[in-house]
C-alpha cells in the first residue's frame, strides 16, 4: 500500500461497459481503505450519488447520461471527474469545464488516471484544470487539430490559467 490522497476515500464510478469499470477497479485496488461503488447505468448511479457521499465521482458521457450525472454530482458537492472515448470532442470538453466537471480524460488514459485524481482532491478546480492542460494540451491539440480553442479563445485562456470558475449549477432529476 502506498501513501496517496486516494487512501480512505469513496469513489463512485459510471460507465455503460463494464471492462472501464473493472479498470478502473484495478487501478484503484492498491489504495488502503478506498471504497469503489460502479454504476453501469444512469438511474443506478444517480441513486448512487443521493445515498452516498463521494469523494470523487468518475462519469462515462455516452451511454449514462454523463452530463445529468454531472450536473447532480456537482449540485451535491462532489468533485467529477469525466472519463470518454466516444464523446472525445471540443464540445464535449467545454461543457464539461461549464457544469463543472474537474478534468476530462480520454478512455486512452486510463492507465494513467491516478495522478489525475489525486490532483483533483489536492488542488483547487482552476489549478486542477491547469495541471490538466498541462498534462493533456498536446493531445487535445493532436485530436482536435491545432486551431482547436479558436472559437472561444477568450475562454480557452482563462482555463489553461486556472481563472475560470463555472456558474452555479441547478440540480436536475
């Protein structure tokens, strides 16, 4: 067992296949005292998220509702983390960043998700994003092509610098 923020804490995971969410499980399986609740379907997972308080919560976009899943997690205070292979996109990531997600991740980076999560419960949602871009503006620019925060430079820029700070958020059912 090694030493990490992720020790004790609870974690809940949706994904509509279940082999992202064994993965995952893998991944986590080394952290003492953590508690892995999966949900591979949106109802589940929001029932999930009103019986549980989470430390974390890693959400799949296609196939669960991700977005409402999003919204209500953010709503009851717990940090989000999305996790996508089919919904990969400019867009997908800038609603992602509104509702308040604390980083996007492709499926493609599975394996190195823990450092992700240990930075979203040891930093602050800006310098969170930061550290994302940091990490990830490369791949982003490789699949989205270079031109790819044109549109909404203004921002792009305010989230790569960690001063953007999403709007409150109204829970829906």
């Amino acid at each position: 067992m090694r030493e990490s923020v992720l020790n004790d804490k609870r974690i809940l995971a949706v994904d509509d296949e279940p082999d992202v969410l064994e993965a995952l499980e893998e991944q986590l399986e080394e952290f003492e005292g953590l508690v892995f609740d999966k949900a591979t379907d949106y109802k589940t997972a929001y029932e999930l998220l009103r019986s549980w308080s989470y430390d974390l919560v890693i959400l799949d976009i296609m196939g669960v509702r991700g977005f409402d899943l999003l919204n209500a997690a953010v709503h009851l205070g717990f940090p989000a983390v999305m996790l996508t292979a089919h919904a990969f996109s400019v867009e997908a990531l800038e609603k992602s960043v509104e509702l308040g997600a604390r980083a996007y991740l492709p499926k493609e980076k599975l394996g190195e998700i823990v450092p992700f999560l240990e930075d979203v419960l040891t930093l602050s949602h800006q310098a969170g994003w930061k550290r994302v871009f940091d990490r990830l503006g490369g791949l982003f620019s490789s699949k989205f092509g270079k031109e790819w925060q044109k549109n909404r430079e203004a921002f792009w820029k305010e989230v790569q610098e960690g001063n953007y700070e999403p709007a409150p958020v109204i829970l829906k059912k």
